[in-house]
C-alpha cells in the first residue's frame, strides 16, 4: 500500500486537533498515532486514546529502550511518538496522522523522510492570542509557556513542505485532506510506475519496429 506519515504541526491553539479529528472522522485510510505524554490528563481526555500517559520513569525508560521514533519536551513535559505506533497505523494500510511540535518533526523527517510536513497557521496573531486565551484549562503561567513555545513553532515554518492557512475549518480541513491525495500520486511513491511506463515504451517500440 502506498501509505506514509503525515505530521500536522503548529502553534498551540493553532486548531491542527480539530483539523486531525476531522481527518479521522472523514477518511477510513487515515490513522492516529496516539503518542507518550507525562503531561497530567485533561477532564475529558482517555489514556490510550487522546495519549498514553506516563510516570516521567516510565518514559525515560521507554526511551532508553529506543521506543521512540521522535520525542521532545513541550511546555515543560515529555511527549513522544512510539515507534509501535506508527508500525501499527502503516501496517494497517492507512497513512499515519501526528500533531506533534516541530522539534519532534524535524526528528521524525530524519527517521521517515518520506514523511509529509504541514504547517497549520492561525489567521492572525489576534486570533491566536484569542484562542489560546479561550482555552479553560491554562492557568496564566501556562498560558505564558504556551505563548513561548508558540513563538518556537512559528519560526520553524520554513522547514515545512506545505503551510495550510486554518481561516475556516472545512476548507483548511478539505487541504490537508488534499496534500494527502496529491502527495500519494508522487512518482517517487508509485509503486509500479518504472514497470508501467517500460511496458508502454515496450509497446510502442514493437509498434515502430513492425512499421520498419
Ligand atoms: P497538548 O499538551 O496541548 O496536547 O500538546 C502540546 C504540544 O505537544 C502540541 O504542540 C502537540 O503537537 C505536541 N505533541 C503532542 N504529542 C507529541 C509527540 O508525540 N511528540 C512531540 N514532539 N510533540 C507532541
């Protein structure tokens, strides 16, 4: 199957988990890679569905087993995509979707450089500023590490194939949705397109011939 990972990254309140959510809902060949956290979970949050949650032990440990493809620290916690995980998404035939920061994709790139990266920008400063002041869960001293590491994620815009402008979610969700249509209909992803064109050419060599 021609299945590859596809990372959604932007700054926190940037909206790339609607975005994914949507993804998943629409699309049967599309797949969540459900990453490590030692972030505390939120009120409506699953372990095994939203995250793992994990002791602070127990990832260290995981990652010194190499379990991890990529992991980074984000707003003063540990996160980390299971090498397992994403085995499991691909091997299911259905490309792998991340939310992951962009330190984490650009050491995800490095082990799958077949990978995807899209950038999910908010509108507007004001509008980010807005979003994330929304959010119920941020005491003002989280607020202020996500307004930090926000301004990390948009300086890293440039190492990002494809920039998806998050204005209105149906079309920013219908984007992405197309990326992952072209992106499958790379030459280089084909599976069978040497052989195929060969054939042609095969053919109408044959034809040229019989004609001399
Ligand atoms: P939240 O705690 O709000 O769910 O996520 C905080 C940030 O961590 C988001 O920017 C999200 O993309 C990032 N994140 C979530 N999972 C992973 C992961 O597995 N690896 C990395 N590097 N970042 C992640």
């Amino acid at each position: 199957m021609n299945v590859f990972p596809v990372i959604l990254s932007a700054p926190s309140g940037g909206g790339k988990t609607t975005i994914t959510h949507e993804l998943l809902a629409r699309r049967s060949d599309v797949g969540y890679s459900v990453s490590c956290t030692t972030r505390p979970p939120r009120a409506d949050e699953v372990n095994g569905k939203d995250y793992y949650f994990l002791s602070t032990a127990d990832f260290l440990e995981r990652q010194q087993h190499g379990e991890f493809a990529e992991s980074a620290a984000v707003h003063g916690h540990l996160y980390g995509t299971l090498r397992s995980e994403v085995a499991r998404v691909l091997g299911d035939g259905r490309h792998v979707i991340m939310d992951i920061d962009v330190h984490g994709a650009a050491q995800f790139r490095a082990v799958f450089p077949e990978s995807v990266l899209i950038y999910v920008l908010p509108p507007s400063g004001e509008v980010l500023l807005e979003r994330l002041r929304r959010r119920q869960t941020e005491t003002p001293e989280t607020l202020k590490k996500r307004l930090v590491s926000a301004l990390g994620e948009l300086r890293a815009v440039p190492m990002f194939q494809y920039v998806v402008l998050n204005d209105e979610l149906e079309q920013a969700v219908s984007n992405v949705s197309r990326i992952i249509d072209a992106e499958g209909l790379r030459r280089e992803r084909l599976q069978n397109v040497e052989r195929d064109v060969r054939r042609i050419i095969e053919r109408l060599e044959k034809e040229m011939n019989d004609m001399n």
